[in-house]
C-alpha cells in the first residue's frame, strides 16, 4: 500500500499562542506539514506559489479581515473551514457567505 505525504494545511491566525497550540494539535492528528500565517499579505504571496490541502481561516488577521484571502480560496476551490471568537466582528457579508456555506454542506451531508 503506497504511503501518501501529510495533508498541507494553511493556517490563518493572528494570535502566536492559538496558532503554536492549533498547530500542536494537527501534528498530533497526524498532519506534520502546518504552515502558520498571520498577515493577508503573507498569505497572499504564499498562495501565489503553493496551494495547501486545507485552509483553516480565522478572519480577523493582524492586518484586517481576511476577504481577499477566502475569494483566493473559493476562486481555486481549496476547502477551508473558517473559525473564530470574535462572533461580534464579522461584517454583514461575511455572516452571510457563512450561512451559505453551512446551507451547503448541510445539503451535500444529506445527500451522502
């Protein structure tokens, strides 16, 4: 049976201790490849040259909401799960591609 590389997963974080301990539980799920970023612009540039397995967004980064970013994600179809404290701070259009998106997964879990 061929072995496969760990998932490349892309970490949005503006907080170093979230994301050192995000980071420690992926490793511990297996996942050895985690690159952690913290910055829109950072991430924009590394999206420039790789594309990761799986993006995990939390929306508010150090230099702004992370729009940009997650239409860069949609646009190459990179899945990404979006998650965050701060349920007072997302703007009307990012609740609503929220909603959408959960609307969304529900009907494709329902149709599995």
């Amino acid at each position: 049976m061929p072995s496969h590389p760990p998932a490349l997963v892309l970490l949005l974080e503006d907080e170093a201790i979230i994301a050192i301990d995000a980071e420690e539980m992926l490793r511990g799920m297996g996942i050895g490849n985690v690159t952690s970023l913290d910055t829109n612009e950072a991430t924009l540039l590394w999206l420039s040259e790789k594309t990761p397995d799986l993006a995990i967004v939390d929306p508010r980064l150090k230099d702004g909401l992370c729009s940009g970013v997650v239409a860069d994600l949609v646009e190459r179809a990179i899945p990404f799960i979006v998650y965050s404290g701060d349920t007072q701070g997302c703007d009307r259009r990012a609740r609503i591609l929220w909603k959408r998106r959960l609307a969304i997964q529900t009907l494709h879990a329902g149709s599995v």
